[in-house]
C-alpha cells in the first residue's frame, strides 16, 4: 500500500527513488485517473499524436520502471516523476488536472515527512482507507495483513526467492491451499477487473484473516525448515496454505456457511453499498 497512492479514490502506483529521492508514478494510472478512458492505452496513443512535441520527447519523459501489478508480478511500465506528469497532463482536457497538481505537491512533502518519521507512512494508510468507507475494524485487519506480507517477502528475499514471477507463483500457491483458487480467479469471482483493483482490498474480514493464516503460517514453516530457494518455499506455501485451507474448511463445516465470498467494495466511497 505504501507504493500505492489514491486520488480522488483512484489507485495510482508509484516507486520512491532514493538515489533523485522523487516519486514516479505510472503514467497509465494517472492518465486513466484523470480521463476515466475504457481504453487507457489508445488514449494515449491519440494523444501523442495530437502533441508533437510530447511525443517527440516521450522517452525522456518517460521512464520504464518496475511496478507491482494487481496480480502480485512486477513489470516495467512507463513512469514519470512530477515535471513529467505535469507536461503530460498539459495534453488532457481534463477538469481534474488543477486539483491534480496539488495532489502530486501534497504526496511530495508527505514522502519527506514519512523518511523522518516512518510512523506517518502507516498512519497515512489508515486514513486513506478510512475515507473510502471502510470500518476500523477493516481496516485494522487490512492493516494487520499488510504487516504479514511483507514479514513473508522479506523471508522470501533473504531465502533466494527472486521478486517477481516466483513471488507471484508462491502467492498463487498459498491462495490455492487456503482457498481452492488462484487471485485471478478470486479477482473474477469478486468482479475485479482492472489492474488497479487491489484483490485484498476488496476481502471481506473472514477472508483477510485466512489470507494471513496462511501467509504467517508459510513464513513459520519456511523459517523452522529453513527453506532455501524456490522448490524449498514452494513446498512452504503449500503447507502454510494447507493450514490456513484446513481451517477455513472447519469454520465453513461448523459455521454453515462459505468463507469465500463474491462480495466487493467497488461503491465505498461512493455512497453505495459494497456489492455482494
């Protein structure tokens, strides 16, 4: 969530450079903020085309950076810091562009606030999905859950698992033995289809709390293993998952009913309900 900032309650995702010490953020995040185009990549494309010069000087501009996709893989997408963006949005005759720019200027001074005081960073997160309309109590759970998966992916850092396509594979693992189904297919079920749209952000509390059983149980199995490297730690996830899974199974026995819903949250913040 840290890399991951809301405007106007659009997800905008973005990488802290520490050697410029600026943010870049994904230029088809923004644009799609901005314009609410269906087909984000033909609008840009047309709008190169109506701007010589910007698109003359679209490589400098841009920068291919890696980013952090819906479904848990890192790809290169096209990013601009703040100068970028402000020539970019030039070209989009959008009524969003001013109180844009004054989004991009608070985000800058709170990334220098958050490397003084680091607190602010989760204090930060918490309100923004207050605003959206979630409870504490959500709230506090997602919260919980963010904690959980970075504990894992430092694990899987220091054990030889490369960021990426392995962290995504492992992921899938541990959703399919806690839950019977992969994130794509959770995304599906929920309805979720743009990148942007964060799996986790759209669980109910059950959900979350069986997403970290068996993220916390693959860390401990991975750590009392020792798990080295991709084999070893895929045989974790699946086991942690299996914890979590058996679980779930128990409760959905006793309880009567399933853990995994259908439910989302596309109208917080909106003045609907969430979906079931």
């Amino acid at each position: 969530m840290a890399n991951i900032k809301i405007f106007q309650s659009k997800q905008i995702r973005s990488a802290w450079a520490e050697e410029s010490q600026k943010w870049y953020f994904s230029v088809q995040d923004v644009v799609e903020a901005l314009t609410d185009s269906a087909d984000v990549k033909q609008y840009i494309k047309k709008m190169r085309s109506r701007d010589a010069e910007l698109s003359a000087n679209w490589g400098t501009i841009c920068t291919p950076i890696q980013m952090t996709a819906a479904d848990g893989k890192k790809r290169r997408v096209q990013a601009a810091d703040t100068e970028g963006l402000l020539r970019i949005i030039q070209s989009i005759p959008s009524p969003k562009a001013e109180p844009f720019k004054r989004w991009l200027a608070k985000v800058g001074a709170e990334r220098l606030e958050e490397i003084e005081n680091p607190e602010l960073a989760s204090k930060r997160t918490r309100e923004i999905y207050k605003a959206k309309g979630y409870s504490d109590e959500w709230v506090e759970k997602r919260m919980r859950g963010i904690a959980v998966r970075d504990e894992l992916t430092n694990e899987w850092k220091i054990r030889g698992v490369k960021e990426g396509r392995e962290y995504a594979i492992l992921t899938a693992e541990i959703s399919k033995a806690t839950f019977g189904i992969t994130p794509a297919q959770y995304k599906n079920l929920k309805g979720l289809e743009k990148p942007s749209e964060n799996l986790r952000d759209h669980m109910t509390d059950l959900e979350l709390i069986f997403s970290m059983l068996g993220e916390a149980s693959t860390t401990e199995i991975a750590r009392n293993k020792d798990a080295q490297g991709f084999t070893d730690n895929r045989k974790a996830a699946i086991e942690g998952g299996s914890v979590a899974g058996n679980a779930r199974k128990e409760l959905e026995r006793k309880s009567g009913k399933k853990v995994i819903s259908g439910r989302n949250f596309k109208e917080l913040g909106t003045g609907g309900k969430s979906e079931e």
